[in-house]
C-alpha cells in the first residue's frame, strides 16, 4: 500500500447487526470502513488490499478470531488486532496477546470507547512508522551488524528485520551451521526499538538440562548443593531485551515443557523457588535441522514451535547466494590485513571465480576462515588460490559406491579430524563449525555404532 492509499479498518463480526452499528459510529472518521460477516472474506482482502486496524470477533462459524489472527500474522505482523468475545476467559485472552493481538475487548462494550480505541491505535502506529523512517534501513547497518550481502535472498532477511523493529515478536532463524543466524539474531536486537535493552546468547546444544534449567532460570540459596546464594537467571537478566536459543532442537522434551511455559505466560519459577516472577523477553531461537520434520517424529514439541515460530527466517546456505561472495571477501580481507597487519589488496580474479563455484559446505563460516589462513601465510598483495586447493576440497569424500549425505559428511570430517591428529578444535575451525556441534556429530557416531 503507498503512502495515498486511504487508512483502511476491517470490522468482522458474523452478527450483521454488530457490523451496522459499528459503521454507523465510526461515519466522519479519518479511515475507510471495512465490513465483513465471512472472515475468510475478509482475510482474502487484507491480504490483496492490506489493513491499518483489524478488529474481530472471537466466535465465528467459518473461522475463529483466534484463527483468524494467526492467518493475519503470517502476511503482516504490525497490523494491530482488537479481538472481541462475549464469553472471555483468561486462556483465550493469553493466547490472543500471544499471537499479537493488540486488544481483548468483551462484550458489551461501549462503540465509542472502542472507537476512541481505534484512533488512539491508529495514532501509535504513525508515530512508530515516523520513528521508524528516521532509522537507518537494515540494508544500511548491514556491516554494522556483521551481516554482509545483497542478493535478493539476503535482501528478504533485512526487510523481515526492518518490519519487526517496533514489535516484540518472537522468530525461529533456520540454517546450516556456518550461515550466521547468530548475526541475525543480533541485527533483530540492535535494529529493534529496545536495542539498548540486553541481548543475551545460550548455546542450547552445550548445556545439559540442569545446567540450562539454573541458566535460564535461576535459583535459589539452598536449592541444590553448592547454591550458597539467590542467582537470577538470564531470562531475568534478558527481561525489556532480547533472548537468543541457538540449536534450540537439542535440548530435551522436558525443558522444552519447562520453556514453553515461559513462553507463553512470560513468567518464571527460580530452582528452588516458588515465587512467580514476570519477565518481559523477545524470543529468538535458531536450528540447523528442520523442526517440523521433528516434530512430526515427535522430537520437538509443536506447542513450543508454535509460539516461538511468530516469525521465521529461513538462512540461505552460501551456495545459493554466490552473488554475496565478493562481498564477503572485500569484508574479510580487510578484517583480516588489519588483525594480521599484512599488506593486502585482495583475491586475484581466477581465485574469486573459483571461490564463487566451491560448493562451502561449511557456509560463511568456512569462508572467513579461508579468507584468513590465506592471508596469514600470504607473501604478496595479491592473494591467490591454488586450483588443485578448491578441486581436492569439491571431491573430499565422494566415491564411486554413491554415499548418503550423512555417510559423506562423516568421512570428510574423520579425514579432516585425522590430518589435525584427533585435535577437535582445529578440525572444527577448518570445517568452519562449532567445537559443540563437532563433539554431538562424533558423539552421535561413536553411539551409533556400538
């Protein structure tokens, strides 16, 4: 919608009496009145012709307000939503604040009360657009923040994070290891309103349960031993900010339970505690495996996914954004000739084409970390790339016996882990992967074959 378009309000309510009253009241405001008995009716519409206010009863035949908002949220996630009910209760009103809804108004309600409502609504989200044009386009902090590129599908992943900038939503970043979601993550946070707020990291995949039940928690003095005092935990220290679950797919069913009830009620219980304790936190959790392909082996809860997944960001692997190599390179080097203090002007053009057909199986991560063995054993300005380097590394692994995936990531990274004489930390950094992720893999196989 350009800036002419008329401010538009969906009024939708399956009783035709509501929806006369409700254009009745609202004739000389400074909106178009949009009325509809058929929710789906009226969704095909916000999403062709788009809404500045959205207003909607709970109870309807063909799709719940509830339903309805969910619908809303998956195409626009600033619209405000005013949800309407005759039969309140705390659960519905929970779940529809959850979801994003601006309002819970029960029935009978005074029309011009919730007019006034809407223009004070209306009133805000000008505002927050103003505020919001005086930022910097996320395009335009992209360097700031770590995040480097412009192809389209990186273009896709500023624009997510421009809109959510005034909201806190939570959002699910999906990727493989090595695309940066963390930086993503990040670039969430700063860009947000409450970027001076705490943006606090847990590597999920790293703690056992206990550990990250009194991390994410806290305890209290006496719980267990060795709690010799009250410890807030980080979803404490993260309240008013952001929180960020990185490989949140590892952690078991039971703490999933456990977070879900966080999530959702935005309120903790210390270890040893019994004092709720209200906290106010963006959530935002990243994986490198497919959670609904884990859920439907019942491996990660789909009430969890559901209301962390408001918003999700797919990562790209570097693969299918070659046109962001050179742009990651120009970034590194000068990352790296100023760290290294060597004298470096960048790749020839043969090593740049070469880097742009390598297939990175390690991602942006493997890249850097190209970038700087190369230029820590350079001798000249130009950097350059032996072919025989790139090809050996396209052809790690492959035989003529047509291997799985998972068979050829398993011998590539036991040739790797052999070459580095069984060191762990130099085989994760030339695989471009977390130390934590390179113990759960070689974990995983040690298990599998015993």
């Amino acid at each position: 919608m350009n800036a002419n378009s008329p401010v538009r309000v969906h009024f939708i309510d399956d009783d035709p009496t509501a929806g006369d009253l409700f254009r009745r009241f609202s004739r000389g405001r400074d909106y178009e009145v949009c009325i509809f008995r058929d929710p789906l009716e009226a969704l095909e519409d916000i999403q062709q012709q788009g809404s500045q206010l959205v207003v909607t009863d709970l109870s309807m035949p063909a799709m719940s307000g509830l339903e309805l908002l969910e619908a809303i949220r998956k195409t626009d996630i600033e619209v405000p939503v005013i949800m309407i009910t005759g039969f309140s209760t705390e659960d519905n009103a929970i779940r529809a604040l959850r979801l994003g809804a601006a309002d819970f108004v029960k029935k009978p309600f005074d029309m011009d009360e919730l007019l006034d409502k809407i223009d004070a609504m209306l009133d805000q989200a000008a505002h927050r657009q103003q505020e919001k044009s005086k930022r910097p386009k996320m395009s335009d902090q992209q360097s700031q923040f770590g995040m480097i590129g412009s192809s389209e599908a990186i273009r896709k992943i500023y624009n997510i994070i421009d809109k959510i900038s005034d909201i806190r939503c939570n959002v699910i970043i999906e990727g493989e290891s090595g695309t940066g979601k963390e930086l993503v993550a990040h670039a969430i946070h700063k860009q947000s309103v409450f970027a001076d707020q705490p943006f606090i990291v847990i590597d999920c995949g790293s703690l056992t349960d206990t550990l990250l039940e009194t991390e994410l928690f806290g305890h209290e003095k006496g719980a267990f031993t060795g709690a010799s005092q009250n410890k807030p935990g980080l979803l404490e220290v993260a309240s008013g900010g952001t929180i960020f679950l990185d490989e949140i797919c590892n952690i078991s069913d039971a703490m999933q339970m456990k977070l879900m009830r966080a999530v959702q009620a935005q309120q903790i219980t210390r270890v040893g505690g019994i004092q709720p304790i209200d906290i106010d936190v963006r959530f935002v959790a990243a994986t490198n495996r497919n959670l609904e392909e884990l859920i439907a082996n019942g491996q990660f809860r789909h009430d969890l996914y559901h209301r962390l997944n408001v918003v999700s960001i797919h990562m790209p692997p570097l693969r299918q954004r070659p046109d962001d190599i050179e742009q990651l390179l120009d970034y590194f080097v000068q990352e790296f000739a100023q760290r290294y203090q060597r004298n470096v002007k960048g790749f020839d053009e043969d090593s740049i084409q070469r880097l742009k057909q390598y297939s990175w199986p390690g991602n942006i991560r493997e890249l850097r970390n190209t970038v700087e063995r190369t230029i820590a054993l350079a001798d000249g300005e130009t950097l350059h790339i032996d072919a025989d380097l790139m090809n050996a590394r396209t052809e790690e692994g492959i035989d003529a016996d047509a291997p799985t995936l998972e068979i050829l990531e398993k011998r590539y990274i036991m040739k790797i882990l052999d070459r580095c004489n069984g060191n762990r930390e130099q085989t994760a950094s030339i695989l471009g992967i977390n130390k934590s992720t390179l113990w759960r893999k070689l974990q995983s196989w040690q298990k599998s074959s015993e």
